[in-house]
C-alpha cells in the first residue's frame, strides 16, 4: 500500500492498481487476492461461505433491531454501536442448537446474550444512574421502579444540563416478515436540582406483536431555554441498555 504522491489526487481503477481515500489520505494498492468466484465455488472454502451465510443471518436482524428501537439509539449511540450489535447478534446464530454450521437461525438462538449490551460503549448506565433499578417482569408488562434519590448523589448529568428524563422501550421483530414495531413510556422532565421522587415505568407488552422482543432502560439530558427544552448536544452522557430479552413460542 502506497500513498499518491502527485500534485492531482483521485480514486477508482487503473488496471491492477486501485486508487482510494482513508483517513490519511489518498493511497493506492495493488489489485489481489482471491475471487469472488472461486470463494463461491471452491470446496476449500466451504467453512467461509457458511460464515458468510451466518453473518448475513445476523446482519438482517441487526437491522431490524436497530429499528424497532430506533428512538434509543438516536438519544444515545456511539460509532460503534453497529459492530457491538453485529459481533452480539452472530453469537445469537452460533448458539441456535437446531440447525447445521452454515444454516443456523438467529431465531433459533440465545436471545438473552444480547442482554447488558450498552448503546452508547462512553455512558455505561450503571455508572450514569448510580441507583439500584428494580425490574420487575410479568407476561403482560415491564416495569422498573427507583427509589426517591438526589441527582447530585446520584447522577452523572453534562455541564449545563437541567433535566432529565428516564424511559422504558420494548421493541419486537419478525425476521420473515421484515417487520418491527416499538412502544415507549418515560417519565416526566425531572430537575437536576431537586429530589427525585420515587418513580415507576409500566410498559405494556400487548402492542409489541412479534416473537422477538428486546426492552431498553435509558435516560437522556435536556437544557430548558425559555421555557423549551433542548437535547444536550453532549449525548455522550445519554446512556441506554438493553435489560430483557423474549422469545415468544407460539403454538
């Protein structure tokens, strides 16, 4: 791999050569490896066309999933978030014990191993929200509950925030359908400043229609400007994790 040394820089393909842009800057490397072909045909290469198969298998519902809880990884994500979800999501797959290496499900998997799985890798939510949560789990809802506590003791907000607010997400997938669908509740606007009373979040199971269910934890930070309350642009303190997972067996 070498870097362009002319004074007009470029990317694309000259013969063997292919020309790019990283971040440092525009290279160019040497044309090589093995073909697509050969990968595709090749009996050597049977193991890594059923990694691909698998990866795959895990790709489709990491993209589902990211969408069916949509609202928490906008409130809190970090550029990692993907990659944490993929390497999570091809465990699921490895751990189907039905199916044969190459054609294993990830509806077939482990769903709890995506359980503790942080959205955002710089705000772990035990270290934001220093307060035990109390989950308690039924078949037809989740709540938490915290108990009375100071957010100065308590919460580690960014500089200038004034509020927060806590929520509870369910999101539900059906890989064959394509499908997602989510519900939320939060809580209230809570000052910074003052106590927080005790507080409980009931989510209602009912409208999540699919088999493959994850619930989020989160908090996120505001600002009131005027009246008006603003996201904190320092997201980097929003934090959200992945408490429960389900697998709806149906008759």
């Amino acid at each position: 791999m070498g870097q362009q040394a002319s004074f007009v820089s470029f990317t694309g393909n000259i013969g063997k050569l292919t020309f790019y842009k990283n971040k440092d800057g525009f290279m160019v490397r040497e044309k090589g490896g093995v073909t697509k072909e050969r990968i595709m045909n090749d009996p050597k290469y049977a193991r890594t066309r059923e990694n691909m198969r698998e990866f795959a298998e895990a790709a489709s519902a990491v993209k589902l999933l990211k969408n069916s809880i949509r609202p928490a990884i906008i409130s809190s994500t970090d550029s990692r978030l993907h990659r944490r979800l993929q390497h999570a999501m091809v465990k699921v797959v490895k751990s189907d014990p039905v199916h044969t290496r190459g054609e294993r499900k990830v509806t077939e998997g482990n769903w709890d191993l995506l359980k503790g799985l942080q959205l955002n890798a710089g705000a772990n939510l035990t270290s934001v929200l220093k307060k035990h949560v109390v989950i308690t789990n039924t078949g037809e809802t989740l709540a938490i509950s915290l108990p009375a506590f100071h957010p100065a003791s308590y919460l580690m907000a960014p500089s200038g925030t004034t509020n927060y607010r806590i929520y509870l997400m369910g999101g539900a997938i059906d890989l064959e359908l394509a499908d997602f669908n989510l519900e939320k509740v939060e809580s209230e606007m809570l000052s910074v400043r003052a106590s927080s009373p005790e507080l409980t979040l009931e989510l209602n199971k009912a409208p999540l229609e699919f088999n493959h269910r994850v619930f989020v934890l989160g908090i996120e930070f505001f600002q009131t400007v005027n009246g008006e309350e603003f996201p904190m642009n320092d997201s980097g303190y929003n934090a959200g994790t992945i408490i429960l997972t389900e697998k709806i067996v149906t008759p």
